[in-house]
C-alpha cells in the first residue's frame, strides 16, 4: 500500500509561526509541517485557524483529497468559512477542521461522533472510504425512507464514496449533521 503523505500538526503546541514560515519544515518549536505532495496555498484565515488550535489530540492536515480544504458560507452569515481535511494522528480517523469566519473552529469527525440524521452516527470518514468532497448550495431534500431533515443555516458539504454513498454534511445552527442519500 502507498503511505499517503501528510501534513502532521502537533496541535498540542501553543507556538505559532509567522505566515511567511508556514510549512517550511519541521523546524524546533513550529506545530506543523508540509509535506513536498501538498501545495499549501490556501488563504490566511485557513493559516490562522490552524494555528488557533490547542487540542490535546495531534493530528495531521491530508493530501488523501484534493482539493484538502473547501471555502463556503457553513452558517449562513455571508461571510467565508473553511473546512480542511484531518487525520487524527493516533488512529488515522479522517475527519475535518472547520474554521468559521469569526475565528472559533471545531473538529468533525476524525474521533468526534456526528449524527447522521435517521441513522446512526459515525466519527470516522476513513472507515467508509470517502473520497470525494465539495460544497452544496442547494436544498436539502427528503428521503422517502428517512425523516424530514433539519433546515441548513448555510451551505453544506457534500462528500461520499464514489459509485457507494454520499451524504450532506450541514450546520443547523445548533450542531454538524449528515443526511445521507441526496
């Protein structure tokens, strides 16, 4: 098997880096590194979130997708939110880091359960194999077979394994969870 190159964060540091020293290394004292496969070009916001964090768990940043992170309105305020692509270091559970635009951030899947709307819930996207995520604008519609699902506050992320499974994965206003079918 090809190991996948990752971009390991050592989220337990409390050191930051300056933006023009970001991914350069794994140099004494920085709290990731970026691997050669990953082109890290995203936003600075998405530096900053990263950065924010003070977990007690390390986890990884993944080239397992690209793109490995997505911009999109999650809680309807129009204003731009980001969701990057993490493995949790200790049991490689795949999940995300989403960055809101008002600088909290939160982990979703990767080791945190998450409901899938009338069925069970799940905290690893490795598990089932996904691969491939984009952003969804649309309406979130019912399935004959599953209740009505909760209104979206924004746009959602809508991922799965292709040719298997897809799922919508949407804030409420309240929490993260999955519709699946769509």
């Amino acid at each position: 098997m090809i190991r996948k190159n990752l971009l390991t964060i050592a989220i337990v540091a409390t050191t930051t880096l300056p933006i023009s020293s970001f991914g350069q290394g794994s140099a004494k004292g920085t709290n990731f590194s970026k691997p050669e496969s990953l082109a890290f070009s995203g936003p600075e916001n998405l530096y900053e979130c990263v950065k924010r964090r003070n977990d007690k768990e390390l986890y990884t940043l993944s080239d397992k997708l690209n793109p490995f992170y997505l911009r999109l309105d999650l809680d309807g305020d129009g204003k731009l939110d980001f969701a990057v692509l993490i493995e949790r270091a200790r049991d490689k559970k795949l999940g995300m880091l989403v960055c809101w635009a008002n600088k909290r951030s939160e982990i979703v899947f990767a080791g945190t359960q998450v409901e899938f709307f009338g069925t069970e819930s799940s905290d690893d996207l490795a598990e089932a194999g996904m691969d491939y995520w984009w952003v969804y604008s649309g309406k979130i519609r019912k399935l004959e077979e599953l209740p009505a699902p909760p209104p979206k506050a924004g746009e959602a992320i809508f991922f799965g394994k292709s040719e298997a499974w897809g799922g919508t994965l949407y804030w409420t206003g309240k929490k993260f969870v999955v519709y699946m079918g769509e």
